[in-house]
C-alpha cells in the first residue's frame, strides 16, 4: 500500500475516534466514501494510472476500501451504543422515590347523593322522571291543588318570569312536583317514578340556596294506605344513613297536593348532631297520600286508584349523612372544601353493589 493510501488509512482512523457522535461518524463516511469522497477519488482516478501498476494500485485501493468500511462500521456501532447507554441513563426511573401521585379528582357530595338515591329507589322498582326547568303556573301550581293565595305564589318565594300575552307567567319550578303531573298525564297507573333536579326559590342563608336540588317520589296503585308509605320512607331513611335501628316518626302536617299529610322526622342527638342517638326528632322531608284532587286533575279515578308521595332536598339529606354545618360552600368551588367531602370516583357505592 502506497504512502498516501496509508496517509488516508491513519487520517480516517484518527477523525473516527475523534467523532463523538453520529453526526460527526456521518461527515466522515461521507468525506471518504461518498460521491465526491477522497476514496471515490482515487478510485476514480485509477483509469489515469501506467497500465503495469494499475493491477497493484487497483488491488491496494480495494484493500483499502474493504479497511476503512470495516473501520466506519466498526465506529458507528460503538457510537450507537454509547448513545443508547446515554439515553438509558437519562430516562432510568428512580424506583426509591415515592409513587406518582392518585388523580385528584372527586365526585361532589349532591352528586353522590343523588346517585345513592336512585340506587335506593331503582331497588324498590321506582324509574326516574325529569322534566323542564320553567314550568307554567298551572303545572307548578294548579293540577298540585294550590289555591291563588296561597304564600308559596308570593314573589318574595318563587322566581317569575316575564307572562306571555294574557297567560299567568312561567315560573322557575319551585319543587319538583310538577313532573310528577306530567308522569301521570302521560302514563296509565301504576306508577313507581322518582323525580331528581334542580328546584328555584328567592331564598339564601346558611340551610336555604336560591337553587337547590330537590328528590321527590310517586306510588300510584290500587289499595295503598299509609302503611305502604311509612314501609317505604323507613327503609329508605335506614339504608341511606346505613343505620339499621334509626328512629323514624310521622307527624301529622298539611300540603295542599297530599290529604293526610305527614312530615318525617328522624331520632337524632340536638348535642353532638349524631343521627339516631339520643332522644331528640330532626325533621328531615314532607310525605303524605296524594290528593283526591290531584288524581283527578291528572285523569286518574281517585274511587279505583290510591297513590302516596314525597319530597326531600338532596343537599339536606347530605349534609346531614357527611356531618356538613352549612350549605353554602356546595356552590362555592372551594377546592379544599371539594376535597375534603368529595367522594373517590373509585370506591363503588351501593349504586355498584346493589342494595
């Protein structure tokens, strides 16, 4: 091998140990193999050699070419393993550190709650209604037997909205029980129906929000007395609070929609706020049969069929199971309050386990 071929075998060599990099391996295969490389050069350049030492040139330069891809093959391989080790290093995961964090995301109390409530209820054979938002005066009112003076139309307690023509003006539903009018327009008793949702009025304090969620429930069958209603509303209280002795009591109240009418209370302690202990009554929803009138309002024979229902408010409810003082941080989006009441998306309810 000739002195410049052995000039640009030891060249070659020194600019790859020199590369740290592949991009640096790649300029120099490129400047010795490539189309303009010096090796391609030479060998291009063999054409030009005397006829008696273009066998031994030709021979050398094929020698060399077979060293030197040896050698850039050789470099490129070390320089792919250094790089991987690099990347290795940088991305190894610190198994002594502690684990990543749970998502913080919760359910929001009334959420939860509602869906405990229609686990109850579904287990009892009840679907769920729903129904709009702006009610007319007499879905609201009138097929409920609420007479013209009666407080509840005050515009001090309900939010009216501008009346169109000569009609009374659309209401935002104070209750619920307005689509238990609709249930029963709609379909033929029997009836087992639970209605969820927002409920409206002018009302706000530490136990009172302008908008709150109401759960209100409807039995109509043939023969139903208050004893199906106390049956129904005392498993319930005592599956909800997951408490199997809770104390329930009925007392005699007036709704114009119900006759009898019954508030519910429940046996708590007024001291310590623990449910069924002590000797005191926490009045917790209204209840009642429904109204001859109302089931004739509705197209239904009040002398063939019977029906019982009932009303809660869900945030009450709530906040009596979780112990909460007051009402308002629900719709404050306080983050420390979320997380502190919010429920584990993953720990299942009695919605997931059947009641």
């Amino acid at each position: 091998m000739t002195d410049d071929l052995l000039a640009l075998k030891s060249d070659t060599d020194a600019a790859l140990a020199a590369a740290t990099d592949l991009r640096a391996w790649d300029a120099i295969r490129v400047a010795v193999l490539g189309r303009n490389g010096t090796l391609t050069g030479l060998l291009r350049d063999l054409g030009k050699t005397a006829p008696d030492q273009r066998r031994e040139r030709g021979a050398a330069l094929n020698q060399l070419k077979d060293a030197l891809n040896t050698a850039i093959e050789a470099r490129k391989a070390q320089l792919e393993t250094a790089a991987l080790d690099t990347r290795l290093t940088s991305e190894r995961i610190d198994v002594s550190l502690p684990v990543r964090p749970r998502p913080q995301g919760s359910i929001h109390p009334i959420a939860r709650t509602m869906e405990e409530i229609v686990a109850i209820f579904g287990a009892m054979g009840c679907t769920v209604s729903d129904g709009p938002d702006v009610e007319s005066d007499w879905y609201n009112f009138g097929a409920l037997n609420i007479p013209a003076h009666h407080p509840a139309r005050a515009d001090h307690d309900t939010f009216y909205l501008p009346a169109m023509g000569d009609k009374p003006p659309p209401v935002l539903r104070t209750h619920t029980s307005p689509v238990q009018i609709r249930t029963m327009l709609l379909q033929p008793p029997p009836i087992r129906t639970i209605v969820i949702g927002r409920t409206y009025r002018a009302d706000h304090d530490a136990t009172h929000s302008p908008m709150f969620h109401q759960c209100e429930g409807l039995i109509i069958d043939r023969g139903l007395t208050l004893g199906h209603l106390k049956g129904c509303l005392t498993d319930f209280l005592r599956t909800f609070f997951d408490i199997a002795s809770l104390p329930v009591r009925f007392r005699s109240s007036y709704f114009p929609f119900t006759e009898p009418s019954m508030e519910v209370d429940i046996g708590w302690n007024r001291k310590t706020g623990e449910l069924g202990k002590g000797g005191d009554w926490l009045e917790i929803l209204g209840s009642g049969m429904v109204h001859p009138r109302v089931l004739a309002n509705c197209g239904i024979d009040p002398r063939e069929w019977q029906g019982f229902a009932w009303g809660m408010g869900v945030e009450r409810v709530s906040m009596l199971k979780h112990g909460m003082p007051d009402l308002r941080p629900f719709y404050e989006s306080d983050i420390r309050w979320l997380r502190h009441y919010g429920a584990d998306p993953l720990v299942p309810t009695m919605l997931h386990e059947g009641v």
